[in-house]
C-alpha cells in the first residue's frame, strides 16, 4: 500500500516531532493551517463521535491571556518542586512565551456529550473521548512537523481561566494550548530529555508478553 521511502518518512516524522517553546512571528499560509486541522479532523475517535472542537486564536491581546493562565498555574506548580533546586529551576524556565509568539495558538477542545448518551465504546470507558481527542492532537503535531511547522503543547493551567477567555461552555473540555509556528531551532531531542529531567526508557522494559510485568525471560 505505500512504498518503502513513504513509509520511512512516516517513522521520520515520528522520531523528529518535538513539543517546541520558541517560535519567529513569521506568518502561516491558512491553507496550511487548515491541511494541519484536517489531519487533525481524521484522527481516530471512539464510536466515531469526533468529540474535538479547533478555535484558532491569533489576536494578540487572548494570547496574552492565555499566557497569563499559564504562567499563573506554572507558578503555583513550582512549589511542588521546591526541595529541588535543580528542578525548580527547570521547571520554571519553561518558556510560555510561544502562547504569544507563535502566529497561532490553537485551543483543542473535548465535547463529552457528542453523539448522546450512548456511544459504542464510551459506555464502557468514559475517557475514550479524551483519548480521541489527544490522537487529534497528536495527528496536529505530526501534520505541522510534516509541514516543516513547529508546535508546543502546554499543559499546565486552570480549566476555568480557559474557558473564561475563550467563552468555552462548562461542559466542555479544554485539553490543550497548541501553539503553531515556525522556528529558529528544532531539537534533536525533547527538550525535557536534553534538560535531564528524565531520560528516555528503553523499550524492552515497557512491554510485557501475556501478563502484566512478564518479559521474555521471566
């Protein structure tokens, strides 16, 4: 179904997709956003009920908002961090600014109650719509790297101030802040990993044959 070099590129992109902080203030062709919304759009989703909503922000004045959000909520974070210097440090130097100078930042959403009280699949697992949604989510980060685009997941702030700012209804979820831009440096590593807040876990220890915890050679 695809050729070899399709399907390496596939793998390429995976490797190379980085969650970004630092964005040029150059500007996105619309028609490119919108291949990267679409790509966003086929992700898989149980019973079908595409539960997400896209709100694309580029006014500078709700991007100074949500930066306000953030920054407040990773402030309040930081105390958890407080008996390491080094981790506060890192953790703190998180940069937000993207929020603001990315040309976009896009607000992905969770609409619980799509399709009705009785969606195949979600009657037995409720998160499967947060589930659906982060494959949405993950397809956009895909997309954008595709497209030579950055994005920066940010994951810290109060579900209220969001949906204050956006004029999000109660029942819907704000799962995620992506900004999209471009940008001066693109990572070979997760920036995370290159601040040596964690390292990556070999694979062999993440996967279990039969039962939970049994390796080949157990």
């Amino acid at each position: 179904m695809f050729s070899s070099q399709q399907k390496e590129a596939i793998y390429q992109v995976i490797k190379t997709r980085r969650d970004i902080r630092s964005f040029l203030r150059d500007s996105i062709p619309i028609e490119t956003l919108y291949r990267i919304l679409e790509a966003a759009h086929y992700a898989p989703s149980v019973g079908f009920m595409q539960p997400w909503n896209f709100i694309i922000i580029s006014s500078d004045e709700v991007k100074k908002q949500l930066a306000w959000a953030a920054d407040k909520e990773r402030r309040a974070l930081s105390i958890h961090y407080e008996d390491d210097n080094n981790r506060a440090e890192t953790f703190l130097s998180l940069k937000i600014e993207g929020l603001i100078d990315a040309p976009y930042t896009i607000c992905v959403t969770c609409d619980p109650t799509r399709g009705g009280s009785h969606v195949l699949g979600r009657n037995s697992i409720p998160e499967t719509d947060i589930m659906s949604t982060a494959c949405a989510i993950q397809n956009m980060m895909l997309a954008a790297c595709a497209e030579g685009l950055a994005t920066g997941w940010v994951s810290f702030y109060k579900k209220n101030d969001i949906r204050d700012i956006l004029a999000i209804p109660p029942h819907i979820e704000p799962v995620a802040l992506l900004s999209i831009g471009y940008t001066e440096h693109y990572p070979t590593k997760p920036i995370l990993e290159t601040a040596n807040w964690e390292k990556r876990r070999n694979i062999n220890t993440v996967i279990f044959y039969e039962k939970w915890g049994k390796h080949p050679t157990t």
